[in-house]
C-alpha cells in the first residue's frame, strides 16, 4: 500500500474517532436532529469498519505478494541452473559427427585386433634377404609346395604376409 493511501485511511479513522466523540458529547437541538445524526454516525462507522477489512486485506495481500516474489526468484534461480544444463547438452550433440568418427576407428581397430588373434600364424625363417622380390605371396605359392613336395587344393590364400626382421642397410 502507498504512503498517499494509508495517510488517507488514516485521516478517515481519525475523523470518524474525532465524530463519534463529538456526537456523544453533543446534544441535539430536537429529536429529529438527533436521529438524523445517529444515522450518520452509524453510516460512518460502517464505512470506517469497511476500510478497517480492507486495510487487513490489503496486508494480506502485500505478504502474499512478498511470498509469490520469493517464488519467482527461486525459479528463477533453478530456470539458470536448467539452462546451464541444456546448454551443456546441446554442446555435447554438436561433438556427437566426433565421436562417430572415433566409435567407428575404435570399432575397425577392435576387428583388427580379434583378427590377430584368430589368425593362424606361420613364421619362415632363414630365407635369404629380398629373396620373395616384389611379392612375398606369390613367392610363398610357388616355394611352399616346392619345398614340401605337397600339393594344396585349393590353392594357398593368405590374408596377410610380410617380411620381418632385420632390415638390409645400404
């Protein structure tokens, strides 16, 4: 409630105070002046006792709107923190194309890796340096059934060959 309004209450309770006292001190010059009197006085209490409900009402509703604005600013304050989060969320969808990326590697890699030790490994040694030339798979085709006088239907596949060891210098 402003200042201009509870002055304004105020001065009506003072005068309908300063009323009643006068009233109850005064006699009335005739009897028809004194019921008329006593009419207005019952009037004006009766609006004084209305602006009294209001009154109350109006600090009722002043704390009411004191708890609704404590209300919001937790709200507030939570509605932050949300934002805050969705913000965090929305910056890890934009990594996502990323991550794909290295799920697929690591997924290849995974292969790669189970694949090895599925693999049946067969190592040659004491083969002269550079000897396969250019193709170590055709040279192991044509060198395996030579060397053990075996013949291999199907023919001999290999998923992977190569040279190791020691490399030549120069």
């Amino acid at each position: 409630m402003g200042a201009k309004e509870h002055r304004e209450q105020r001065r009506t309770k003072d005068a309908v105070r300063e009323l009643q006292t006068t009233t109850q001190h005064a006699r009335p010059a005739t009897p028809a002046q004194g019921t008329a009197v006593d009419r207005k006085l019952q009037e004006i209490t009766a609006v004084g006792r209305r602006l009294e409900g209001m009154d109350s009402t109006i600090c009722m509703l002043a704390a009411e709107t004191k708890s609704i604005r404590l209300d919001i600013a937790g709200f507030q304050i939570r509605v932050a923190g949300l934002e805050q989060r969705v913000s965090l969320m929305e910056n890890n969808l934009n990594t996502a194309p990323d991550r794909d990326h290295e799920i697929i590697t690591l997924g290849s890699k995974l292969i790669e890796l189970e694949d090895r030790s599925c693999r049946d490994n067969v190592h040659f040694f004491s083969f002269p340096e550079q000897l396969e030339g250019w193709d170590i798979q055709a040279f192991l085709c044509s060198t395996l059934p030579t060397l053990t006088g075996l013949t291999f239907e199907p023919p001999l596949e290999f998923q992977r060959a190569h040279w190791s060891g020691i490399a030549a210098t120069g």
